[in-house]
C-alpha cells in the first residue's frame, strides 16, 4: 500500500467516525431539544429586546392589545442580557418560562440518554 491510499483509507475511516459521533450527539439531542436550544440561543445572542418587528402572533394580528404569550421572548432575551426589571416588565413570567423550557431540554436529553445510551 503506498502513502495515497494509506491517507485515502485512513480519511474514509476519520470521516466514519465523525459520521458515527455526529449521529450519537443527535440522538442525544433529539429535534425537539434542538429547536429549544436554537429559540433560546437566537435570544440570547441574536434578539435585541423591545424592538418592532414582524409577529406571528394571531391575538395581535387580529388587532387584539392583550395577549397572554407577547413579551415572553423579550423577557427571555433580557434575562439573557442580565436585565431583570425590564425583564419582569416586559413580561411577569419569562423567568418561569425560562426555568420551564430548560428543565424540558434537560428532560428530553435525560430520555434520550436512557433511550439510546
């Protein structure tokens, strides 16, 4: 065997491995779990609180004031930004929230460790 095909099938096998540990950290993880940490992710490092935007929101596009859900993502990314007031002014119970979508992602990695692990 020369160097070559010593250095092609020593990269197959690196690839493979990869490959291999690729799908163990997404059966870990599971989909759901990675749109939690991707929302969450997207508002601690992307969101900038109290700004306009486009919502998705059906209360608020009907042309209701008060809906229930608004604000939560604000108080998640002030909570995010180490502000706590604004964060509780912005909505009472985004740190329940917080609190509520983390210990979800830690429940499902729980499961999906016992279930592939």
């Amino acid at each position: 065997m020369n160097l070559l095909q010593a250095y092609i099938v020593n990269e197959k096998s690196t690839n493979r491995t990869i490959s291999n540990k690729l799908k163990e950290v997404w059966s870990l993880i599971g989909f759901e779990a990675l749109v939690w940490i991707s929302g969450l992710a997207y508002l601690g490092l992307i969101h900038s609180p109290g700004g306009t935007h486009f919502t998705i929101c059906p209360l608020s596009n009907l042309g209701f004031e008060f809906c229930p859900g608004c604000g939560l993502g604000n108080s998640i990314s002030y909570i995010f930004k180490g502000d706590f007031i604004a964060s509780f002014n912005s909505h009472p119970l985004g740190i329940f929230a917080l609190l509520i979508i983390t210990l979800r992602i830690i429940t499902i990695i729980k499961n999906n460790r016992r279930k592939y692990a």
